[in-house]
C-alpha cells in the first residue's frame, strides 16, 4: 500500500485516514436508512398528524 506524505504525522496525532465509501455501498447505506423512516412516517405519524389538523385544514361539516 502507497504511503501518504501525512500518514506519519496523521498517526502520531492519534487519526487514521478514512477510506472513502464505493458508491454501491453508499446506496444500499442510504436505501438501509431511508425505506424504514419512509414506513415510519407513512403509516405512524402521517395518519396522527392528519387528525391532529383535520379541525383546522377542513371547514366543519355542514348539515343537511
């Protein structure tokens, strides 16, 4: 492995060099992540928000 010109110093200071992530990994990282929190918002939070505002978006109902 190729030795960096601040690789020394870097060590001496108590950090290594991070390895960037290959692009396939960041997607499945991002899909990991992302399809659990858009469930989430979906089915949980989404149908409590919409009746916590349903007086105030909607006009009251009118009677017939």
């Amino acid at each position: 492995m190729a030795e960096y010109p601040d690789t020394r110093d870097s060590l001496v200071q108590g950090r290594r060099r991070r390895q960037v992530a290959s692009p396939i990994a960041l997607v499945r990282r991002v899909a990991l992540i992302s399809f659990p929190v858009s469930a989430m918002m979906t089915w949980i939070v989404e149908p409590q928000l919409a009746r916590l505002l349903e007086s105030w978006l909607y006009a009251p109902r009118r009677s017939k």
